[in-house]
C-alpha cells in the first residue's frame, strides 16, 4: 500500500503503490484517482485505507484538480464543499495537514521546511516541468518563511528516461527549457527525464536535501503507469508536518 515512506525532522512523507485497495480491474487495486472512471466508492475506500495507514486523517488530506500548469494553491484546510481548484501545486504552513498529488507516471514532488512549518506537494510532468511547476511551488513556500536550504525534497515512482519516448522535437523544446531532461530510451529513441530536470531545477534553487525513488513506473507491474497501459489508476504521494 505505502511503497515508500521517510520522515526527516517531523517531515513525513509516503507514497503508494497499487496493492491493498478494493478497486476492481483495470483499477486494481488501490486507484487513488477521482477522475479516470473508476467507481467513485472505491475511490473514497482507497483514500480512507491510505490515509489510515499513515496515520493521518482522511479529513485531513487536501487534493488538487490537477491540469500540467504551473498555478499553487496555499492552503490551510480542506476544500470542504468548494470546488477543487485547477492547480498542480499545493502549500501550507498548517502542520498536521496532509498535502496529496496523483500521478501514473509523471513525477510526484514532495517538499518540506520542518523548521518553518511549511510544506507543497507538486505536480510535474514534461508540460508542468516546462512551466515551471516546482520553482513555482519552492516560491510560494519562501513566502511562507521556508527557506530552500532547509528545504527536504523527496520524488515517487514515475516513469523513468529510459522509458520515456517523446519525438525528437519535443525532446528538443524540453532540453531548451532543462537539459538535464535529455535522455535517450534503452532501445535508441528520443526521450526526456522529467525526474532529472525536477532535480536539477531543486538544485539550482538551492535545495540541499533532495531524493529521488528508484522506481519507474511503466516498468514496475506494482505500480499504475498510464503510458503503459492507458486505462489505469493513480498513485499519490503524501507529505505533512508534525
């Protein structure tokens, strides 16, 4: 269920697999995602079983209606009855308040200053990667009293450069913007690695603590991954302060 877990200093962070939900095929089993078709129960069971195996609330988990932007919401709660914003970055300074993103490939960043109580969770795939999705998110948190050197940096399973084929001129638009995503996959072909150029990004905003999982996700069968089989579920990765 929680594929990988790490706290550091009172900063947690998780994320899930695909294993101990009650989603039915091709959402077996633990879909997180809201918006690919799967029954909407499940969904809502799946988030609960996460949630609690955390050690969390599922009250206390704020979700984003994600879009490849590069728009953040700071947050102090829930969204309760309000519509979920189209954003693909979340942060708050509310300690005890668990900050999600939903991925099926594209790169789950996780982020927090355990010193200034200030945490995001961002959304970066090629499109969000370009925009700028994550400085975007390291800016709101500075904002809010973090500072980058303090900053712990933790990305999820996606998938990985070697797996990742794009055509050779959007290989080109995304080295432009970050060359350290130009890769090539393991069969010769143009590719981009979106979790190289997140960290490259982290690193020249002066992130001193940053990890990436070792797991590519179109080539794990415990992972969901939508560029391998389209009709899939979503994956989350969790983040909050004590």
């Amino acid at each position: 269920m929680i594929g990988q877990r790490d706290t550091v200093n009172g900063a947690h962070f998780g994320f899930t697999d695909r294993w101990g939900g009650v989603s039915a095929v091709p959402y077996e089993e633990l879909n997180l995602g809201g918006a690919v078709g799967d029954d909407p129960g499940a969904v809502t069971a799946n988030r609960e079983l996460a949630a609690k195996s955390l050690g969390i609330g599922p009250d206390r988990v704020v979700w984003m209606n994600q879009v490849h932007g590069a728009d953040v919401a700071v947050v102090d709660g829930p969204w309760g009855d309000a519509p979920v914003p189209r954003v693909d970055a979340v942060v708050t300074a509310e300690r005890g308040l668990a900050l999600a993103v939903l991925t099926a490939d594209c790169v789950p960043v996780l982020l927090a200053d355990p010193v200034a109580g200030v945490a995001a969770a961002a959304h970066a795939g090629r499109p969000g990667l370009v925009a700028g999705i994550v400085p975007a998110a390291v800016r709101a948190m500075a904002e809010l009293g973090a500072d980058p050197a303090r900053i712990v940096a933790r990305t999820g399973p996606a998938v990985c450069g070697r797996c990742y084929e794009v055509p050779e001129e959007m290989r080109a638009e995304v080295f432009a913007v970050e060359p350290a995503a130009y890769a090539e996959t393991s069969w010769g072909t143009p590719a981009v690695d979106v979790a190289a150029g997140v960290h490259a990004q982290l690193d020249r905003l002066g992130v001193g603590d940053g990890q990436r999982s070792p797991v590519c996700t179109r080539g794990s069968g415990d992972h969901f991954s939508y560029r391998r089989d389209r009709t899939t579920g979503r994956l989350a990765g969790y983040v909050w302060l004590d």
